[in-house]
C-alpha cells in the first residue's frame, strides 16, 4: 500500500494518490491532471477510482478530465447530482482497491454530499481517512458555504455537522491517521493548522470542535462565530465542479503570445484586464499602466478568485519569461479560463519598446515613522484577525478582501500608504487603487513585519486564538 500526499501551497490544498497492488484511487485531484497519470505509469498502476470529498469551492477539481482520460469511475457520497457520469456511493459502501479498502462514511454539515473515505489496511484494519472539509487539523469546514443550495440555515448545517463528526470520526481509534483536504491559508476553515497530517487522537485532544463534553449548541455558535463573507469565486467554481469544464490543456493552446505592439492593440479591442504576476519588487519599478499585480509567489490563485469578480474577463498576462503556461495553469485551477494571451519577452519588452509604463511609490518602515510625526495617513489591508490582534494606533483597516467597499475612504488630495504583513497584498492594493486612479499610493516595503522594529506607536499584542 502506498498513501502519497500532493500538496499544493498556493491553495493549501491536499489531493491523495493511493495504490494496491497495480490499482490507484486519487482523491481530489487539481485540475491538471497529468501528474497523477505519471505517478500511476510508475508504479505501473491503473487509476480505477477517484474519489470526491464534496463539491469543492475554493478550487476546480480535475475529476471530469482526469475520468476522461484513464477511464476510473469518479465516486461522490450521497446527495451529490452532477451533471457528468459518475458513482454516487451509499453511506457505508465499500471499494476494492488492490488488497485495501475505501469506506464512504456519508459526513454532511459543510456540504450536504460531504463525505469522509476511510482506508482499512488488508488485514482490515481502520488505517486513514480522507476527510476533505470534514475534519481539518485545528478546525472543522465552515457551514455556510452551501446553505442556499440546501435551503438550510448555516446553523442547521452545523448541527449536521455535529452529529458526523461525533458519530462517524470521533467514534474511530485515535491511531487513525486524518488527511484533510486543506491546511492553513485555506478559506474553507477559521483555524487551520499550518500541518497537513494527523491522527484522531491529536484532534480529540486539540481541536476545538472535537471537545468530549461538548453541546451541540456550543458547537453550532463557535463553529459559526466569526465566519468572514466567502470569496466572490466559491459559487462558479462549484458549478464548475458539478457540470464540468474545458481540459486545460485546450485553454494554454488559446492564450497567443504576443509582442508589446499586438499586446496593446488587443487590450485596447477587448477591454481585457492586465494582470502581472512577477516580484512585487519588479512591478513597482516599472509595470503597464492600468495592470493589476498579483503575484506567482505568493497565495496567487485565491487572490485572482477574490479580487477579479468577472470570471469572464479576457485576461492578458505579463509573466516572467518561461512562467507563461503555469501563468494560465494556475488561473484554471480556480476557473479562469480566460487568458487570451501574454507578453512575449515579459515587462522588458515593453519597456524596450518605448511603450508608456508607470511605477509604484515605496518607502522603508523608517521612513514612515517620520511621515506618521507629519500625520501620515495610513491603511492596513491585512485580515480582519491580523489587524485585531495588533495594529498600528489609529491606523484604520481596509481589509484586501473588501477593498471595493473602502475605496471611498482614502484620500485623493493628498499621498497615503497602505501596508499589509510582509508587502505582497499591500502591493496588490497599491496596483488596484493605481488602476483606479489613486496615483498619490505609497507602499510600505517589508510591511507590518518591518513596522514592529520601528518606535511606530502599535497597540499590545492580542494572541488570535483568544479573538
């Protein structure tokens, strides 16, 4: 037997390759799926199952091409009503795989179909489970993602979820190994672990949720207490992931690259977004006017989904050289089939073509903490919880989740400056309110990290466990 986890950072996501005997089930799988194909030719294994904990939201799953191109059956739990073929598995139902078995342990309250898969060993022993939002390291998935396609309250479907874990998980011995679908960074949860991997035991003795004397009532209220607004993209990536979607190797074969004269034209013609994916570093030196930063090295996917609200949008990318394709790769993973083209030669051909670019204004934490003794105004676009837990004195926040609803708060009269925890979301902001005509933006290099080695005035440190 042979468990393999395939995180991926950018979406703190976990998919699982498993294998027995020349038989391979993966379990939510990315939307690329030929690295999954190649692990299986390895071991000279056949892909028979893939497994889908729920209907993901926060990503598109590569179910449909993955099924397509290997033949293997996609299994969901109860309820569940794609729009592709597929096994819809009974609560209890059993699958073969080589010498082990897969269990479907039907567990709704995130989503109704949600459904934790257990993996007992030849000797039938209980041995892992997959637990996909079920059970996360620290916390349990968020309720309220799929209350209107239930018709439920978020506090129905966290009485569901109540009654899964305590009848379905908690019941397991504590030597069970838990692989969640998510770790930190993830917005399906509040409280995510930064690790990926588990046991029943430590979750009984740590995660909040799993408390032995626990009511239901309490769980429902610190289960649903504190949930941030989901991001704009959760609706249209689970509508993707139940009627399906283009292979994305068709959607790399459309985006055309393009020198600096035919990138421009067709920005003009299609009203496409820009979008520029290098260093922070390198867009404030020089970018195409009008162009949004978002950056590969950072949680890059899941700011795409929450900051671009038209899915639709043609998109054209400006990327460092050789980044092209996992450019566009990465923009599929959360449903942005768009991108139409990109700059051949990256920014510097632009730059080489005497082409109009502009810049964004830094300055160190040095520096600001002599404009502050001038009344500086100054906006932290961090996390509600970031912010809470310490912050500039009289510093307002403007989270980069809901900058749209801030906009009318920063000054057009004079300059200002915004900062977030180390300058990569701080950098995002400065490019939209840029975008949007706030040419008088200056951003904090290094961020609130930089901040706290200043005598800059900051309110006492809050653990946000205790929040």
């Amino acid at each position: 037997m042979k468990i393999e986890q395939i995180y991926t950072g950018c979406l703190a996501q976990g998919a699982y390759f498993i294998e027995s005997q020349g038989e391979v089930a993966i379990i939510d799988p990315l939307r690329e799926v030929q690295s999954y194909i190649d692990k299986a030719d390895a071991v000279v294994g056949k892909i028979k199952y893939i497994f889908e904990t729920h209907f993901h939201a926060d990503f598109v799953s590569g179910h449909v091409t993955l099924a397509e191109k290997t033949g293997a059956t996609i299994v969901y739990g109860p309820n569940a009503n794609p729009s592709f073929k597929a096994h819809i598995a009974t609560d209890g139902e059993v699958f073969q795989l080589g010498d082990i078995t897969i269990t479907a342990l039907h567990t709704p309250g995130h989503t109704m179909e949600s459904t934790t898969y257990l993996l007992k060993d030849k000797n039938g022993k209980d041995h892992a489970i997959f637990s996909g939002d079920t059970l996360f390291l620290g916390d349990v998935g968020r309720p309220d993602l799929a209350q209107k396609a239930a018709h439920m309250t978020q506090e129905q479907l966290a009485g569901l979820l109540f009654d899964s874990l305590r009848t379905k998980i908690m019941t397991l011995a504590d030597d069970v190994i838990v692989y969640p679908a998510h770790g930190a960074g993830s917005a399906c949860g509040k409280n995510l672990s930064k690790e990926t991997v588990g046991t029943i035991g430590e979750q009984k003795a740590t995660n909040y949720a799993l408390r032995a004397n626990m009511t239901k009532e309490e769980f429902v209220a610190e289960v649903t207490d504190g949930l941030l607004p989901p991001p704009a993209y959760f609706p249209m990536n689970v509508k993707l992931n139940k009627e399906g979607y283009s292979n994305v190797e068709d959607i790399i074969k459309e985006a055309k690259a393009l020198d600096a004269n035919a990138f421009e034209l067709i920005a003009n013609d299609t009203n496409a977004l820009i979008l520029d994916v290098r260093h922070q570093d390198e867009f404030a030196k020089g970018h195409i006017p009008k162009s949004i930063f978002i950056g590969l090295e950072g949680g890059f996917a899941p700011w795409v989904g929450a900051l671009i609200l038209d899915y639709k949008q043609p998109i054209l990318i400006v990327a460092p050289e050789g980044k092209e394709v996992e450019t566009i790769t990465r923009l599929s993973r959360v449903g942005y089939d768009s991108a139409i083209g990109y700059l051949k030669g990256g920014f510097d051909a632009w730059r080489s073509s005497g082409k109009e670019y502009d810049t964004v204004t830094t300055v160190s934490a040095t520096e600001l903490e002599q404009k502050m003794n001038e009344n500086a105004a100054v906006f932290d676009v961090r996390k509600p919880g970031e912010y809470n837990s310490e912050h500039i004195e009289n510093v307002p926040s403007t989270p980069l989740d809901f900058l749209n609803d801030h906009i009318a708060e920063f000054p057009k009269d004079k300059d200002f400056y915004v900062h977030c925890a180390g300058g990569y979301r701080s950098m995002i902001a400065a490019s939209i309110l840029k975008a949007r005509g706030y040419h008088n933006v200056i951003d904090v290099k290094g961020g609130y990290a930089a901040i706290k080695n200043t005598g800059i005035k900051r309110t006492a440190y809050v653990c946000p466990s205790t929040l």
